[in-house]
C-alpha cells in the first residue's frame, strides 16, 4: 500500500477534521446535559429555602426578584403560606473568604429576624472554615433568631456580637459580611 505524502495541506485537512469531530462532540454533550445540570440547581436552591424559612405553599423561585446592594444584584424569594408572606430567602455571597467565594442562603421572618442559613458553596480550609457548615459545627446557630438592627453581624474582634470560629476569623468575617449584605437586601426590599 502507498504511503500518502505527508504536506502541509494534509496535515492541516487532518487537524481540520479532528478539530470538527471534537467541537461537534463537545456540543452534543453539552446540549444533552444542560437541562439535567438545570434542573440540578433548581432543585439544590429549592432544597435550600425549605431549610431557611418557614413552611410555604407558594413557588418562591417563580416569584423571585432582585435587589442591588453594593454593586450587585442580590435575589430573593418571597415564601407564602395561604398568600400571606412568611418569610423571605436571599441568596447571598460574599468574595472576602479565605478560599474565596462563599455563597450562602438566608432566611428572615417577615419582621427581620434570621430564622436560618444555610451554605450553598465555599472552599473554606476544610477543618477550619469549613466549619460554617452546619454539617461541620454549631457555629452558624448562633445568628438564628437574631435580629441583626440589633445584633452586630461582625465578629467580636471588629467590635460585633459574633463569636468567631477559633483559627478562622477571616472565613468568620467573610459569613458574617455575606449575611450583612443579605440583610441590607431584605431591608431594601423584603417585603414585596
């Protein structure tokens, strides 16, 4: 059998196809999983406000809206029980984490007090930060039942009521600011 000579024509023909078998590939993956993926996160966001307000009987996620604070958007999910609002869930982050972002959901009574959070995403030190997960420690019960126009939402160290994780007050910090901008978003519109 005779050998093709190897040009650069060939060559870059070959490169061509392989490049086109790849990206097509590639695509279909893609498209087959997005709405899997999609559905996913519904349901881990959905998970989330069931764990942060009280018992509702309405679609939080079809009647979300979103509230700016410091610069960005900040979503909340209005909770209802029979049409009358229960509680409110803000989905909250916050950049100032050890390991970076630290995303959290928190949950407030219609008068304002924390009824729960729960953590959605981090990469906290896993045996130090990672505490703020209620899997890990009791730590974050701390700010259940807290009004924060009252409670200092800053660790004790900055002057607030918080009592700080031991070797980990900057993953304390970054919680505590995230729940802070969760606050500034249920007071700017929480009770729509």
């Amino acid at each position: 059998m005779a050998s093709k000579e190897s040009t650069f024509t060939n060559m870059v023909l070959t490169l061509f196809l392989v490049t086109l078998a790849a990206s097509a590939t590639l695509g279909f993956i893609y498209e087959l999983t997005k709405e899997p993926i999609a559905q996913a996160k519904l349901r881990k966001k959905n998970a989330a406000i069931q764990k942060v307000v009280p018992r509702f009987t309405n679609q939080p996620n079809n009647e979300s809206y979103q509230v700016a604070v410091e610069g960005d958007s900040l979503t909340l999910y209005p909770a209802k029980q029979d049409g009358k609002l229960v509680g409110v869930a803000v989905s909250t982050f916050t950049t100032k984490g050890y390991s970076g972002e630290i995303r959290l959901m928190v949950g407030f009574n219609p008068d304002g007090t924390i009824h729960n959070i729960s953590v959605l995403e981090h990469q906290e030190t896993p045996g130090l930060g990672d505490k703020i997960e209620k899997s890990k420690s009791d730590w974050s019960r701390q700010f259940n039942g807290q009004q924060p126009g009252d409670f200092q939402v800053k660790v004790q160290k900055d002057g607030g009521d918080v009592d700080a994780i031991t070797a980990a007050t900057i993953s304390s910090r970054a919680y505590c600011d995230a729940v802070r901008r969760a606050y500034q978003a249920f007071q700017k519109g929480g009770l729509q």
